[in-house]
C-alpha cells in the first residue's frame, strides 16, 4: 500500500465542506491519479479510524453509499450524511449534483 498517497486522500477528505460529498474518481483525478479510484477507496475504508477524516462523505459516481460496510455499524455512514443536512434513499444521496463537491473546481 501506498501511504504517502493515503495520506494525500485524507487531506483532500478533510476539506469537503459539511453537507457536500465527493467521489472516489474526482479525488483520485485531483491528486493526478486518474484512473485510482479503487485506491481512493481503499485509503477511505482504513480512515474510519481517523475521526478527523470525514470518510462519509466519499461516495462513489453515481452517489451511492459503496463504503458503507467499512462502517460501524454500516447505517452510521448514511446518519452521519443526514446529520449534516444530506438525504439518503436506499443507499442513494439524493439531489446528488447539487450536493457534489469535486475538489477539480473548488481547490484550482
């Protein structure tokens, strides 16, 4: 595993603003790794650990809940993302273009 570029995920992580999401692609695409979105994925499903990360607000393309199950318990993703003023149907964000956040727009 690559930890140095765990590391560069979580940073961009900790930067979706509260009430917004982003996917796995768009932040693989901002750190120039394009076609590494699994590994997005992958650096999301060890962050649970890291309180400071806000893994639920990773989704992935289509604004589903695909990291759900690295949660404990699983339903804790889709409360934390309606805590935060974010509606969820069957695993699904709802409105999801108007609660995107891509790091590609609003960090360049």
């Amino acid at each position: 595993m690559d930890y140095s570029f765990f590391e560069n995920v979580y940073e961009v992580v900790k930067l979706i603003p509260e009430g917004r999401v982003t996917s796995y692609g768009a932040i693989a695409k901002y750190l120039g790794a394009a076609r590494s979105s699994r590994m997005v994925g992958w650096a999301m499903n060890n962050a649970h650990a890291l309180p400071e990360v806000p893994a639920h607000r990773v989704v992935n393309r289509n604004g589903l809940l695909t990291g759900k199950m690295h949660f404990n318990p699983p339903e804790s993703m889709q409360q934390q993302l309606e805590n935060e003023g974010i509606k969820v149907n069957k695993d699904k964000i709802e409105n999801f273009k108007n609660v995107y956040w891509d790091p590609n727009v609003e960090l360049i």
